[in-house]
C-alpha cells in the first residue's frame, strides 16, 4: 500500500466508503443508481490518472539518477595540450542520456602529455560510475607518478575501490574496464600501456597503421596487473602526425545489413590528399559512422585524435616504421 501512495489508496476505496455510508447508494430509484454510477466512474477515472502520473514520474527519476552520475566521462579535453591539438567525440547507446560508460581524458603533466581512453564493460548507470571512477583516478595519477606503470596501478586501485563501494554490487566480481595509457614526451616520444583495448592508428600523411600489434594485457579488473608492467616504447611523434584512438564500439557497430564499420578506411578517406585539421578528420569520422549506422549507435563509442603540431595532414609520407623500438 505505501508502494500506491495514500492519494491513490483513497481513490481506490472512495467507491467503498461511498457504498457504506451514503443512504443514496441503498435506494434502488433511477436517480439513485446514476449517483452511484457517477461516484464509480469518478474514482475509477481518478485511480487511473494517479497511477499513469506517477508511472510517468518514474523515468523522470531515472533521468535524474543519472544526471547524478559525476559527469566526468563526458567533459571534453582541452584542444591545445603542450604541443598537440586535440579533438573528441562520444556518443552514447543509451537513448535519453549523454552520458556513456566510456572515458578519455588528455593532461598536460611535467611528466609529458598523458592519455587515457577506456570502456567500462555494459552500459547504463553502473558502466557511466565506473568509467567516471577510473578517470578520476587518472586525473590524479596522471600528475603523481613519475613512471606510467604506477599510473595503471593506481587506476586499478580506484577501479577496486569503487566496485567495494559501490551500492549495486551483486555483478561488482563481472566488471572489468579496458583501459589505453600514454605518455607523449616535448620531443614526441611515445609510450603506451594497454589494458585490453584497441591500438590506435597512426596518421602519417596518407599512410595510416596500427600503433603496435603486440597483444595487450587483460582489462582491469578481470586479472590483477603482473608483477612488472614495461611499457612499450615507440619512437618520435613527427609534426603533422596524429593518432587517431578509439573505443571497440567504432568497429564493432554494425549497419542494417550487418556489416561492420570500415574505421580504417574512413579514415583514408577522411585524410584523402588535402591537408586536415585534427578537428576535420573527427568531425568527418563521426559524420561516417553516423551515416553507417543511419542514426546513434548501439555502442558506446568515444574517438580521440591527437595531432603534433607545427604541419598539417598530407603533406608528408611516412618517414620512419612506427613499431616499438625498445623495451626500458
């Protein structure tokens, strides 16, 4: 009964106590039984108004429990960090919210340039509170330690802090996150550290290749991090090159006829022969796959490009294999 509310109850018996108490509703006369009918629609009409207001009322709670979400996922990054232009993009698989269970964040630190782009596993409000969790605990890591090893472990420390603390713990032992690390130094060197997500391109002129192809490590949460965590180490990040990184729901989206979304070659595309702003080459990705998909994805999918500054897209080709040069 305290489910119904106490507005609704009295609806519910106000044909009772009609019956009970009225004289009217024991005289058989015409008019009698019209008052009575009268009564019996009235209330019947007044219990169904109340419980359709406040089956409305429910969603609007929801939508208010997520806005309660921290937003931290959603914020973008600034668009100039130390030497890079930066651009991004999210879209959200959940219809009637903006706010997905991807992360990414770009921070200047005296470090170098570190990035991280990640995906809760699932969606809705426990992947939005955990993704808002692991970027709240880079943003303080990111600036703390000096190596990124360190860096990962503190991510899932505040990854495991947040599944004991969490109130909707019964699938809190299923949750695991991928998550992509990376320090880009003044003088373009690249270092990565991946927790079971997908590699980014490199964009060199027209050439575009995968980062690495080394296997990576599994998500968080799913296995504890190994003893010793050497990040791969990758040579310099010319002017004018970009990586171009991404969560698996920009290859994993699919269009009416089931096919996958060809990311590598809108992306060739994308850079054709005329030089391209990091900016233009997002905006014409996202404008790709939303054709691919006819409309938002059923996917979270988070993009983020990075370009050295100092020269555009286009104007060189690859100089240099862009594979892991050494192990420190």
């Amino acid at each position: 009964m305290r489910a119904l509310g106490l507005p609704t109850v009295a609806w519910g018996i106000a044909p009772l106590v009609y019956g009970l108490t009225c004289p009217l509703a024991e005289d058989e006369g015409l008019g009698a039984r019209l008052v009575c009918s009268a009564v019996v629609v009235t209330a019947g009409t007044g219990l169904v108004l109340r419980m359709r207001q406040r089956l409305l009322r429910q969603p609007r709670r929801a939508r208010r429990t997520d806005r309660a979400v921290p937003d931290a996922p959603l914020r973008p990054p600034p668009t100039r960090v130390d030497g890079l232009d930066v651009a991004a993009a999210q879209l959200c698989a959940d219809r009637g919210t903006v706010l997905g269970g991807d992360l990414y964040d770009v921070v200047g630190t005296e470090h170098g340039v570190r990035v991280v782009i990640g995906d809760a596993r699932g969606h809705g409000l426990a992947a939005r509170a955990t993704a808002a969790a692991v970027r709240g605990g880079f943003r303080a890591a990111a600036h703390d330690e000096k190596d990124l090893a360190d860096v990962l472990r503190r991510l899932e420390r505040a990854l495991a802090r947040h599944l004991r603390e969490r109130p909707f713990d019964d699938t809190a032992a299923e949750e695991f996150v991928t998550v992509l690390l990376l320090e880009i130094g003044v003088d373009g060197d690249v270092r990565a550290l991946n927790c079971g997500h997908p590699w980014p391109y490199l964009i060199s002129g027209t050439d575009i290749v995968p980062l690495a192809r080394a296997g990576p490590l599994p998500p968080l949460g799913a296995l504890p991090l190994p003893g010793e965590i050497p990040a791969l180490h990758f040579r310099h990040l010319l002017p004018g090159e970009a990586l171009f990184l991404h969560t698996d729901g920009a290859k994993d989206v699919r269009d009416a006829r089931g096919r996958f979304f060809p990311l590598r070659q809108v992306l060739a595309e994308a850079v054709g022969d005329q030089p391209l702003c990091a900016r233009d080459l997002l905006r014409r990705t996202l404008a790709a796959l939303l054709r691919h998909t006819d409309g938002p994805p059923d996917d979270d999918v988070s993009l983020l490009v990075l370009q050295k500054e100092n020269a555009p897209f286009g104007i060189r080709t690859l100089a240099h294999p862009f594979v892991p040069a050494s192990r420190p």
